[in-house]
C-alpha cells in the first residue's frame, strides 16, 4: 500500500487518500492496544477502526474483525446505526481486509461486542454529535434544539428545517478522532435490541458468499502437500517421478515441503497419491489412554488462580469430604469448511484470501514466509465456515503464498478433512482434581481445585467458599507450556479451558449436593450469594419447571451454571439413558443467559443454539484419538459429531442486567453442556460420569460399577 504504517497497515494519510471526500472518525479499542503484533517489534496504531460518513449518505464502518458465522456484520452495524440515529440498511461494515482495514488483533474471545462494541458505539456517539454541530451551523438553530432520525436532522422548532447527514457530509473532507461524546440510554434504543434480517442472510442462503476456496482465479493451480504420517515423523525420502508424468503436473520441492499441482483438483490429487515417501516415525509417546498420567507427570509447577482463607483451617470446619478426578480428552474444531487459502502475486504485490479468523497475523506470517516487507502483503478473510479458535494461525496461506511465487502462478491449497484433523489446534486434554468439603449445616467449607494441562480460565468458583484455593498447571496456549506437554497440536478452542473447568465444578457440585442430601438447585443456592447467578437460576428452574429432590430420582434432569468473560448462563436439560446400549438422548435443553444487554436477540439464539448442539459433541461423542504422535480420528466416521437425531427441544430465555458491562456470546454458551449433561445421567441412573465424553462405553462401565445396569432397581425410571 502507497500510504502505510511500519507494519504495512494502512495509515489515516493513506486510508483518507483512497476514500476521498466525507466524515471520518478514527478510534481505538484501548483493551487492544496492550497486544503487540506477532513477530512485529512496537506496538500497532492508536486506531483499531474507522467510519466514514459518505456525499451519499451511507455509514461505513471498517474494522478488522471478522465475520465468522456469528453475525458480527450484523450487530455491529446494529450498534453503530443506534447511536448515528441512520437506518440499519444504511450501514455497510468491511471487515478483515488488511489492505482496507486497520490492525486488528483477531476475531477471538467473543471480544466483538464485549470489547469493541463500546468503542463503535463511541464512534457513532461521537459522529453524530460532529454532524448536528454542523446541522446547527447549516440550519441557524441551537443544536439542543435539533432532532435526528433516519440520518435526517430537523429543527424541533421549525420542522421545515432540515438538513440530511448526506447533504453535511458530501463535498469536503472532515476527520476527527473519538473525544468522549455521551452515548444513549438504552430504554430510548430504537435498532439495538431488535433482530432485523441479518446482513449475510442473502448471500448464504442463495449461495453467493465468497469462501476461500470459492476465490477462482485465470491460471490457477491446486496444490496438494506431501503430509507425514504423525506429528513427528521425519520425511527419509521421496520419489516423485510416477507424479510427474501425469500431464500438466508440476512438483515443488520447498524448504522439506513437495506439492504437486495440476489445474484440476482431482488430478493434483491423483498426483499425490502416485509419491511414494518413507518416513523415520516419531519416539514413542503417549495415547489416549495414557495421557491423563503423561500430563500428571509433566505438568509444570502450577500457578494460584485464586486463594481465600486457609485449606487447613477448611478442613478442620468439613464433616464431610468429597474428592474426585474428571477428566476430558483432545477435541477438535470440527469445523464445516476446512482451512483454506489462495495466493496470487503480480509484481511486488502479495495477495491472500484466507479462511482465517487473524488477517494481520496471517499478514505477517506470509511476510515472513516470503521474505518480503509486510506493506506488500494484503490478507483478505473472505466468509468463513466456522472457526471457534481454530483458525488463527497460517499454515495454508504461507503454503500457497510460497508455491505462488516458485510456480509464477495463483495457489490454492484446501486442507482434506483428514489435515484438518493433524494439524488443528485442539481442545487440550486436562485433568482437573477437586477436593472439598461441606460443614454439617450443608455448607461449603473448603474448596481446592487443580486444573492440569486445560488452563486457568473460569477455573475460580463463585460460589461462598470461605476457604479456597485454585491452581492451574498447563494450558492451551502452547508456547506457555514445557516441551512435550501436550503430544498433539493445542491451541484456542471455542471458551478456552471453560468448558473443562465448568465440567468440573458443576459435575463436583452435584457430588456435594448428593453428599449433602439437597436436590442439586437448592443446594447451589444455598452456597451462592452472587444476585445475578442467583436470578439466573431462578429463571430456569422456573422455566424448566423444576420440581425439587435429591438425586438420583429417576427423572433424568441435570443442572450446571456457568461465567465465561462476563457472560453468566444457568443451562438445566432433561436426559433418558439406555441402559442395554449406554446411549443418552437429551430431550429438552433450557438455557438461560445474560450477557448484559444483547444488541441482537435472533443473532443471541442462533449462537446458543449452536453452542448447544456443539456442546452436545464435546460432551457425548468427541474425542481424538491418538498414538504415538499419529491421529487416527481422520474423518466424520472416526469421530463422531452431534447428529440431527440428536437434538433435543432448546428453549432459551435472554435475561438483561442493564447495570453490568456488556459482554459477548459466541464462546460463552458451550461451557455447561458437559456438566449439565453429566448431571442428568446422575439423576436418571445413579451412575456419575467424571470423564468427557461421555461415550455409550463408558456409560455402561459406569452403570456397571454402580449395579444399576440393564436389571438395576432404577430401569424402568431410568431408561431411554
């Protein structure tokens, strides 16, 4: 780009310079500032977005963040189109196109609406107060005495006076940056807070959104890569030469990397099949089996999450204790469209279109990959299929990016399904050891939780815990733990560490309540003074209509409760188990959240309804496994994913806490489907399941070890 910042993003000079004329406000997200880009020495621009305000009237805003399938196109224009006083369909977002749009850390954390959500409405706040100044100047009026609807301003005074937004804005050039503009009550919110029809609804339903491998290009090739067989394994030798006598075929051997490619894809593929390789196999490590004892024994020295109070002195108040182990194993991303780029260079210009959820830190790798300045590189993530985590780093764009150069022609490279599986960042296996105690008045007395390998977050309990410690050894993000820790890839996957660590808190819940002789809700109740989580569980157990008893008592309903960023969920689900076969069918899931305020309830359901139905996944079939460094789940045969027989009836209420800050809802809504799945098996067959996923296998060993069977005393209650 002609006009660029030291990392190559565009500056305000060079964005102002291609957009011409119109109002412009240039803002940060302050929480982003503190992220230093990948490999890139100093610090991004003080900007993470900007909106213009166009001689036609249209508001667009351009901002790094990605659409995902999480509707962010959508309510984030809903949220800068509220405090503008625009119509909705007057607002276009570009999103995550490095050549447009400034730095941006990456579409991660639910950060869209939690973080930067704020800001936008800042943005606008600050937009409109810009425009009714001019507004005032233009129509002779006190700009308290103006009103603003629809981007047309009138004077409340004179309502033959008016003015549009289009008309102050075209023919000039005006920039500001934020300066603190007051932004609206939300009782007065007209836009926020509805569910108009989402902005990617008509290009997805007709089959006019743009995927990565959807970019088709003159003279394009598809490039299949030589993989090895395990993570680990070192290439001995190749030979190439059945490949290379297919017509049109073309091999590339790059720096241990050889791709064949061919103009047709299933010719590259034929070609691929042709290299015969030997591979040295990786040492011997630990599998599915082994690896809870392999994390044990590896884990670094943990690190204290929170402590309160003294265990001992916990100890000494405990008429009863409970101590237990859960464990989960790897779980990949599972993702509909696997990752994906293509690259095109002409002249000193690198362009990728890349399936990924980090445009600027796939910008850098390919720099760095290619050798070349990050000002000649321009990442565009076009509609991504799913992401949840998974999509963060550069694997194939680097590898099309570097086979574009060599071959002097565009490269795309698809990922097959099974590398997706290999080389996915995932969902780390983790143990986590809980150790607590109640008083004799069924009351929590002490609570210590050591979390393995998973991760820290969401790992601290809110419940009243007089005594308390929490410790974390581990985690997903890989460059923070020892070598060799985790034997398989990990990396962000949808709530990091939440889901694991809410398993283990609400599974261990339940063991306190049985323990304590309280149905499972009171009881949780009885130890939780927090009066959001309190209304929360309220409402569902309201909702669910739930009658109170002591579990097990037959009828197959669970609960767990859960904070994820901000986020609280109450989720209560009804389950049956068969006990010939170790199936669970869940039947009815009712879901309450509160995400402060929600900017766009349909956009809200859709994420907790998928949220739901993965959560469903993680918690009764998936699960990678492994050997030796070779991952032998490589298709949807091999690792099982929620079927549509599988759903159960979801009802969910979306409660609003308007004095809390506003936080997000793409990751938060998976973390309670374990426990709350785990809990009804509980209460329906007295069997407790402490390992994820809950496979119909071990089911049965757990109905098993409890005697209640296919002829224990509680089937007829208990069964499917």
């Amino acid at each position: 780009m002609k006009h660029a910042d030291a990392n190559g993003n565009p500056s305000r000079r060079g964005f102002l310079a291609l957009s011409g004329s119109g109002l412009f406000v240039f803002f940060a997200a302050e929480p982003l500032r503190a992220f230093q880009q990948p490999g890139v020495q100093g610090y991004p621009s003080d900007w993470n977005a900007y909106l213009r305000i166009g001689a036609d009237g249209r508001v667009t805003c351009f901002t790094g963040k990605v659409e995902l399938g999480q509707g962010t196109t959508t309510s984030l224009a809903q949220l800068l189109a509220e405090e503008l006083d625009v119509a909705f369909d007057s607002v276009d977002m570009v999103m995550a196109d490095t050549g447009l749009c400034p730095w941006d850390r990456a579409t991660v954390g639910s950060l869209g609406i939690w973080q930067f959500g704020p800001v936008l409405r800042a943005a606008g706040a600050e937009a409109r107060a810009v425009l009714l100044q001019m507004a005032a100047e233009r129509l002779g009026a006190p700009a308290d005495r103006l009103r603003v609807k629809d981007g047309v301003v009138t004077d409340s005074a004179a309502p033959d006076k008016r003015v549009t937004y289009a008309q102050l804005a075209g023919g000039q050039r005006i920039e500001r940056h934020l300066a603190g503009t007051p932004l609206k009550a939300p009782s007065t919110y007209r836009i926020a807070g509805q569910s108009p029809r989402r902005k990617d609804a008509t290009d997805k339903v007709t089959g006019r959104a743009k995927y990565s491998a959807d970019v088709i290009l003159p003279g394009m090739l598809h490039a299949r890569l030589l993989r090895p067989p395990a993570l680990g394994a070192r290439l001995k030798s190749a030979d190439t030469s059945a490949a290379e006598k297919l017509p049109g075929v073309r091999v590339i051997r790059d720096e241990g990397r050889i791709a064949v490619l061919h103009a047709r894809p299933d010719i590259a593929d034929q070609a691929l099949k042709l290299v015969k390789a030997e591979f040295d196999p990786p040492p011997p490590g630990p599998d599915d089996k082994t690896i809870f004892d392999h994390l044990l024994k590896n884990a670094p020295t943990p690190s204290v999450v929170a402590e309160k109070g003294s265990l001992a002195d916990g100890e000494k108040l405990a008429a009863a204790v409970v101590a237990q182990r859960y464990l989960n194993g790897y779980v990949a991303h599972a993702v509909i469209e696997t990752y994906s780029a293509m690259a095109s260079i002409e002249g000193s210009k690198v362009t990728v279109w890349a399936s990924t959820q980090a445009p600027f830190r796939v910008k850098q790798e390919v720099a760095q990959g290619l050798g070349v300045p990050p000002e000649s590189v321009r990442v565009i993530s076009t509609y991504v299929g799913g992401a949840f985590g998974g999509k963060c780093h550069g694997t194939p764009p680097v590898e099309a990016a570097r086979l574009a150069r060599i071959s002097g022609r565009p490269v795309q490279v698809v990922f097959d399904r099974a590398e997706e599986f290999l080389f996915g960042a995932l969902r780390p296996a983790a143990v986590v050891d809980v150790r607590s105690g109640l008083t004799g008045a069924g009351k929590l007395a002490f609570w210590d939780f050591r979390a393995y390998g998973g991760g820290p977050q969401e790992a601290q309990t809110f419940y009243d815990v007089p005594h308390q410690r929490t410790v974390s050894a581990g985690s997903w993000d890989a460059t923070a733990n020892p070598p060799g820790l985790h034997p398989l890839g990990v990396g962000v996957w949808r709530a990091p560490a939440g889901a694991t660590n809410t398993f283990a808190r609400e599974s261990h819940m339940d063991m306190l309540a049985a323990k304590a002789g309280a149905d499972p809700v009171d009881f949780r109740l009885a130890n939780l003074t927090d009066k959001r989580m309190r209304r929360l569980l309220q409402a569902a157990a309201e909702r669910f209509a739930w009658s109170p008893a002591k579990a097990p008592s037959g009828r197959g309903a669970g609960v767990s409760c859960g904070i994820y960023t901000g986020t609280y969920m109450v989720t209560m689900a009804q389950a049956a188990v068969d006990r010939k076969t170790g199936r669970v069918k869940v039947g009815r899931i009712v879901f309450v959240h509160d995400q402060g305020r929600t900017a766009s309830p349909d956009g809200t359901r859709q994420q907790i309804e998928g949220a739901v139905i993965m959560g469903l996944g993680y918690a009764l079939s998936e699960e990678v496994r492994f050997r030796n460094g070779e991952v032998l789940s490589r298709s949807f045969d091999s690792y099982e994913i929620p079927r549509y027989s599988w759903l159960p009836k979801i009802e969910i209420a979306l409660l609003d806490s308007p004095e809390a800050q506003v936080s997000g809802c793409g990751e938060p809504p998976v973390i309670n489907l374990g426990a709350v799945v785990a809990n009804a098996i509980f209460d329906a067959v007295g069997a407790r399941m402490p390992q994820l996923p809950m496979t119909p296998e071990r089911v049965l060993a757990a109905l098993g070890s409890t005697g209640a069977g296919a002829g224990g005393k509680r089937a007829e209650n208990g069964s499917a």
